[in-house]
C-alpha cells in the first residue's frame, strides 16, 4: 500500500488534512494513525516515512511509540477510528480480498446446490411459507414446539 493511499484514507475518515503544521490534539492522533499505518503496511523506513510529511524520523517513532498507546488508553474514539479504517476495503490487500471472496463464493455455491436439491412437495409449501416466519431468535423453541405437536399428531 502506498503512502498517498493511507493519507486519503486517514484524512476521508477524520476530514482533516493530516500535514497541516499545527498541533493541535485531532491532529497529532491522526498523524499517529498515519505513521503507525504506514510502518505496519509499508516497507519504508521511519525516516522515509517522516519525509512524506517534511518531518524527520524521531517524530514518526515518537507518535508510533508514545502518542498512538496513548489514545489507545485514554481516547478510545480515534482508536474506533484506526479500527475502522485498517477494516475499510482499500487498506485489506488485494489477495486477501480475493481470498475472502472465493471463500464467500464457496459457502454461497453450497448454499445454492443443497437448496437446488431440495424436492419439495407443493403441499407443505403453506407449512413451510408459516415457519419462515419464526424469528432467528425463536427457531430453537419452535423446533421443540413443532417437534412435540408431530408426536401428538402421530
């Protein structure tokens, strides 16, 4: 992942411009997030990542080793922040993406192929259209329910 990349993501989820040169808290945290991102995702030294904002080496390390454990403890917001943008779809590489697919792809086929080889007889269509109906929460009582009504039935 490219630095440029990172920084959109960064700046889109906090809608601030990470290089300003102020120091203000919101944007401290996220030049942190930024820094962080990028030693995790990148190949690129501290000091090549200080030189993407005109900062040297010993600010990226500071944010990386003091100020992001800090807002981890103490403002869980911008920790909320970081969490949701390593989950954003342009931060998972691609490879993994595709593997998430394939895996998605797989369990759906399987989904499709025993629903295809279901035979249904279209008089317990009524029936079935009825326990549709049960609430995901509820399918384990009215399985119990359903089973003592058959045995009455019987």
């Amino acid at each position: 992942m490219k630095p440029e990349k990172i920084k959109k993501l960064v700046e889109s989820e906090l809608g601030i411009d990470i290089t300003s040169k102020s120091r203000k808290r919101e944007l401290v945290y996220a030049r942190a997030i930024y820094f962080k991102i990028c030693k995790d995702r990148t190949n690129l030294s501290l000091k090549d990542i200080g030189k993407t904002m005109q900062l040297d080496h010993a600010t990226v390390l500071h944010a990386i080793t003091n100020i992001f454990p800090a807002f981890e403890m103490y403002n869980p917001e911008y920790m909320d922040i970081y969490n949701r943008i390593i989950k954003a779809d342009e931060y998972i590489p691609a490879d993994k993406q595709l593997a998430t697919l394939k895996i998605q792809h797989y369990q759906l086929q399987l989904k499709y192929d025993y629903i295809k080889n279901i035979n249904i007889d279209l008089k317990h269509k009524t029936l079935l259209s009825k326990i549709k109906e049960i609430p995901d929460l509820q399918l384990q009582e009215a399985e119990k329910r359903i089973s003592k009504l058959v045995e009455r039935l019987k």
